[in-house]
C-alpha cells in the first residue's frame, strides 16, 4: 500500500493544470448505457474511479476504449448483463449511477446497495422513490435495487432532499421515458448541467438543468456523440487551498472560475487576493489569514467537498472558526487526524469549532476518504518536519497524481511504494 512523504514548510510556487471533473465524467460514462451508438469522452482525468466505472460498464457489456490518455469511447449495442456486483459498488457508491439508465434502455436493473461509507450511511431512497414515479417496480433484497419496467412514463417528482447523483440518474431515465418528466427541487451543480448538456447532445429534450425545476420530454432513442467533460473544481478548490496556505503566487489553469464563486468568496474572505481569468486563477497566498465561519450547501453554496481542505486553512487563521457541515452527517473524519498534529479543533454536533493559529507538526497519519485525504495532505505542506500518510488510495480515486503536481510547484513531496 502506497504512502505519501511530505517535508513541510516549503513555500509554493508555479501552474497546475485542473484535469477532468471526476464527477462529471462518471454520469457521462454511465449514459452510454443509453444509446446502442458510440459515445466519445474527451478530458477525461486519470483518476481510480474512472477505472472503476470502466470495469463496472464492462460487466454491463458496454465496450469501453482509450483512444487517447485524456478520451474515452463507450459503445454497447447490446446490454449482456443488468447487474451491478457489490464488489464494485462497494468501492464506488457513483455506480448508483447504472441504475436510471439501465432501467431506461432495457426495463431491468439489479444494482447491489451502496452500502456506507465514512462520511454517511449515503442511502439511496429519493432515486429508488422517483424510479418508482416514473413506473418501475422497485425491491430491496439481498442487499440489491432490483427495478423493472414495461417502459418508463413521464410524471411529476419532488426531491424530499438536493441529491446530485439522485438528479442525474433521474435525468438519465426520464430521456428515455414516454412524455414530459417535471424534476424540482434539483441539484444544481456544474457536474448536473454538464450531463444534461451531453444527453441533449445525444438528442434528449432537457431544459432548466442548472435551476432547481428541471422539464424532461421523453424521446424514442438517443444517439452517441463526442463530449469533452467540464474541469474538476474540487481538484481546483483543493490546489487554491495549498496556495492560500503556504503559496507565494499560484496559477490554476484549465479550471472554470465561474463554478467556483462561493470558494472564491470564501478565500477572498479569509485574506487571499485571486485574478480571475476565464479559464484561470492567479493567487498570492494570504498573510495574515483571517478567522471565518464556513456552512456547506448545495450548489451554489460552499461545497461539502471542499470542507475539510477550507479547514486546514482555518487552524493557521487568527481567531476562532465555525465550520458547519449540513449535507453528511458525518464528514469529520479528518479533525483528529489534524488535532493529532496539532490543531485546536473542538466538535459540537454538525459544527467543528476550529481555533487559530496553531503550528501543525508532521506525524503518521491515516486518511479515510477522498477529501480526508486531500486535507491531510495540505496539513503535511504546511506542518513542521515530515508527515506520512497512509491509505493514499483514497486520494487516487479523485486526484490525479496529486504528488506530482505539488512537487511541480515547489512542495517535497514524494510517494513511497
Ligand atoms: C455527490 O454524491 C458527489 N459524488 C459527492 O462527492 C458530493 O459530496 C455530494 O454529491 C454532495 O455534493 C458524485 O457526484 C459521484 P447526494 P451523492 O445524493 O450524489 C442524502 C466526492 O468526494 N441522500 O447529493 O451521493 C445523502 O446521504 C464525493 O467526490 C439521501 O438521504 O450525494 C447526503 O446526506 C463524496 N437519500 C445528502 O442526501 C438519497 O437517496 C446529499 O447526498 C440520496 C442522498
């Protein structure tokens, strides 16, 4: 198992280039399940969860190619299985995401149930209740979603709750159905509309994707097509953090400012001063940083994604912090990882109280998610002495080679085998 060396104190300087959104390219993978013709993905990032979707849609009899580092193409003509094994959705609960378009395409899907992670149960009850709208027949047995269909049929659904992946299966399954499908109370990250956009491309009829009320009209098939996925701005996100924390001057490219202004506000606030290109940040890191109060939301709020990175940065600001997290109920998993090197991080319920400043010093320590991860690894730039941390498999599911990009900007950092 791979660890990560970090000496920190290094200050950073230099250009990262944000790759594809992992959370983009796994719903777009998944909708070539819904056409019998060859979907091109272009800007697709070389990160673990790609790989996993690539061996789950095999097992679905979708022929998955690389003609390229950075392309995908996707085609199945015929769907071999309608099964999705537990080997693989426990390692990637996104595998949700064959459900609304198998159904769609074949009238049957038999998903095994995400089961939990380490930041929640990440049940699945508001896409099996809109499936069930639509007119499947929905069972939860043996720790499976087995849905059928004698053909899915537009109607009317409200979401109890925001869920993302729950609003791009919908949308996947509702392309295909007969009639009008009016989705509210919707996601509205930049991952949703990017989907809509390809299954439009692919010749669905989706309007409002992006708004909290989305309007589907059914059509008989969709087409295959070429898409190019939008950048990833939590992998911006995270960099922005690493040079806000200990940067001198930093420059993100290939990302999207415009998905990114409540993480934007949020740094500018805690001191940091950005240049916003359309395709480009530059950023000074900020001295002194500054104490403020952080709640995650839905898009366009603060993203759950980016809570544990932000807090880093919260433990070396001056004064006293409130980070709420209000979409999982447990995702502090990283504070006494970060209490342990050092911070002053007091939990009450859905809020971390974070104090500051406090000097961080390397230690071994162990990630437990993706963005846990990220976290600890910002920790180790900016600690004294060396950190190792464990489980690093964690970060490859989202990040791509994340060692390399730091080191391209000036941070020792090394990966150990
Ligand atoms: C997506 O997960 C992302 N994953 C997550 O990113 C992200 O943290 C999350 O959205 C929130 O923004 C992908 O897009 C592949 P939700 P998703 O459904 O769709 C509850 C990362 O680090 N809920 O919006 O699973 C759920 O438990 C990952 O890249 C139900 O109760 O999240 C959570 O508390 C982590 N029942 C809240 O809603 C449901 O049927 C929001 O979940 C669905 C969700």
């Amino acid at each position: 198992m791979d660890k990560i060396r970090i000496v920190g104190g290094r200050k950073l300087a230099g250009r990262v280039e944000i790759g594809g959104a992992k959370n983009a390219v796994l719903p777009a993978m998944a909708a070539s399940l819904l056409t019998d013709e060859t979907l091109v993905l272009n800007n697709v990032p070389a990160v673990w969860d790609v790989g996993t979707m690539r061996r789950l849609l095999a097992e679905l009899g979708v022929r998955v190619e690389q003609p390229s580092r950075r392309s995908l193409s996707l085609s199945s003509p015929s769907v071999r299985s309608f099964e999705a094994p537990y080997e693989l959705v426990k390692t990637m609960r996104a595998s949700v995401l064959v459900l609304g378009p198998l159904l769609a395409r074949r009238g049957r899907a038999r998903v095994s149930l995400p089961g939990g992670c380490s930041i929640g149960a990440r049940p699945i009850d508001f896409h099996v209740a809109a499936l069930e709208k639509l007119g499947a027949e929905v069972r939860l047995e043996h720790g499976f979603v087995e849905a059928v269909t004698d053909g899915l049929r537009g109607t009317e659904i409200y979401f109890d709750n925001v869920t993302v992946t729950g609003t791009e299966n919908i949308l996947m399954a509702a392309s295909l159905a007969r009639g009008v499908t009016l989705l509210q109370n919707c996601a509205q990250e930049p991952e949703v509309i990017d989907l809509a956009e390809l299954l439009n491309r692919m010749g669905a009829r989706i309007e409002g994707a992006g708004t909290r009320t989305i309007r589907v009209e059914g059509v008989e098939r969709l087409q295959g097509t070429e898409h190019s996925v939008i950048p990833d701005r939590i992998e911006a996100g995270t960099y922005l953090t690493a040079a806000a924390l200990i940067g001198e001057e930093i420059e993100i490219s290939h990302c999207l400012p415009s998905h990114m202004t409540a993480m934007v506000d949020k740094l500018e606030e805690l001191g940091s001063r950005m240049e916003l290109g359309e395709t480009s940040i530059r950023i000074a890191g900020a001295d002194p940083i500054r104490a403020a109060n952080l709640r995650t939301l839905p898009h366009p709020g603060f993203p759950t994604d980016m809570q544990a990175q932000l807090m880093v940065l919260l433990t070396q600001a001056d004064g006293t912090s409130l980070v709420t997290e209000t979409i999982f109920e447990n995702r502090f998993m990283h504070v006494s990882e970060l209490n342990r090197m050092g911070a002053n991080i007091q939990l009450d319920g859905h809020t971390a109280v974070v104090k500051g400043p406090t000097r961080l010093s390397g230690a071994k320590v162990m990630a437990t998610d993706l963005r846990a991860s990220a976290c600890l690894v910002l920790a180790g730039l900016v600690a004294e002495g060396t950190t190792f941390i464990d489980r690093v498999y964690h970060l490859d599911r989202g990040y791509e080679h994340i060692e390399e990009k730091l080191a391209g900007i000036g941070a020792d950092i090394e990966r150990l085998k």
